[in-house]
C-alpha cells in the first residue's frame, strides 16, 4: 500500500477529519492533501507529526530510510489554511544562548537574506557560521522566547529601514507573531519583508519598504501558495 493510502487509511480508522488531523498535528491542510493523494515528498519531521497526533507507531506507514530529509526541515504555512502551525513542546534547548546575564550570544548563518529574494533554506542550524554576535539583553524590548540568529541582509528593496549588509537578529520559531518584519522563504527564495495582515478581508501584504520594488498582496482563502516563515525580526543593526 503506498504511503498516502496508509496515511488515510489510519486517519479514518481514527474517525478524524483532514481538518482535525491537521489541528492535532500542526503540518498545513493543503500537505496533508498532498500526501494523502501521494503527491509530493512526505519528510520524517511530518511523517512523526502524524503519527504522534494519531497515536500510533510511524513504522506503521513506512521505513524512515524511505522519507525524504531533504526538504521541510521548516514548518510550512499555507495562507489558504492558516497563518500559524505548532511547534514542539518549549525546552531549555530552544531558550536564547547566553552569553552571561547581561549579554546574548548569538550564532551568525553563512547565507544572507536577499531584500529582492535569495536562496531556499532548510534547517537554519545547518547554516550556522561558527561566529557569532554578542548583543547586550538590554538591546531587545522584551525576553525573547526562542533561540536568536543573526542574518545579513543584501539588496535595496527595504531601504530605508535596512541598509545593504545590515544584520537582523531574528527568533528561530515558525509562527506567525503580528505584523512586523520576518525572515521568510515565498516561492524558494529567502527574504526579509514586511508582514501586515488585515483580519477582516484576510489578505496578508508582503511588503518591500522600496516602492521601486515588489510587494505581494496574498487572499489567504483562496492562494494555495505556502510561505516558510524562519522567524520574525526582533533588533536591526544597521
């Protein structure tokens, strides 16, 4: 039986609905369509969601040797669905390094942030530079919550806000957390905009603070088009 089927076959067993399934396991609705209709590569970091929100064994539906690690390393949004996915339970390990109590020490990554658009990523760890920032807590408005990065930005289509080889330090969390300034992956390219929602006619605009270049108006009920968020902008460092 090939994967999909198994996937459906023990979510009816369960009497859940795509929907619910999808509430309980945090990966987006349109994934699990794709899977269910064997489309697409399943990873093992989803695969392990479904299985843990269905209660049941993943050897149940395949080798993990079978499952693709290559991709989605990042949980996905699907604006058609939702502008937030679960993360895993909070430990110490997903807490800001400290450096002592009054600074930060925070890791650099090896790749920047194109204001027009850049490179796909995965797992940001992987791209870890061994340096890092030593930024003062007294810096940041509030405690952050999650591990911080830094990333260079490159390109001219958020000036004046950020200047080419600004850096950005950002929280390494997935969801969605009010307007402001995020690093994201839309359409496989990584990117630092602007995000603002409007809650009534659930539009999200993607902004490029440079009216020279693109901004992107999304209708979350309609686009199927998934945005990996990699974090939201905390601090700037011009």
């Amino acid at each position: 039986m090939k994967l999909g089927n198994r996937i459906k076959e023990a979510r009816e067993a369960k009497q859940l609905t795509q929907n619910e399934l999808v509430n309980l396991s945090g990966i987006s609705r349109a994934s699990l369509q794709l899977y269910e209709a064997n489309k697409g590569n399943i990873t093992l970091e989803n695969l392990e969601k479904i299985a843990n929100a269905l209660k049941i064994d993943i050897t149940y539906f395949v080798s993990p040797s079978d499952v693709s690690k290559s991709k989605e390393n990042v949980s996905y949004l699907s604006p058609s669905v939702s502008l937030s996915s679960k993360n895993l339970s909070p430990n110490q390990e997903n807490l800001p390094q400290t450096l002592n109590d009054q600074y930060y020490s925070i890791p650099k990554l090896n790749l920047s942030a194109q204001a027009e658009g850049g490179n796909e990523i995965l797992d940001l760890q992987c791209y870890e530079s061994g340096e890092v920032l030593t930024i003062g807590k007294a810096f940041f408005k509030a405690i952050p919550s999650k591990n911080l990065k830094a990333i260079r930005v490159e390109g001219y289509s958020m000036i004046p806000m950020l200047m080419p080889d600004s850096w950005v330090v950002f929280e390494d969390d997935r969801q969605y957390r009010g307007d402001g300034l995020y690093i994201i992956n839309y359409g496989g390219q990584l990117m630092v905009k602007l995000f603002q929602l409007d809650p009534i006619k659930r539009i999200l605009d993607i902004i490029s603070v440079n009216k020279d270049y693109k901004s992107y108006s999304i209708p979350l009920e309609d686009s199927q088009i998934e945005i990996i968020i990699a974090g939201k902008v905390l601090r700037c460092i011009i």
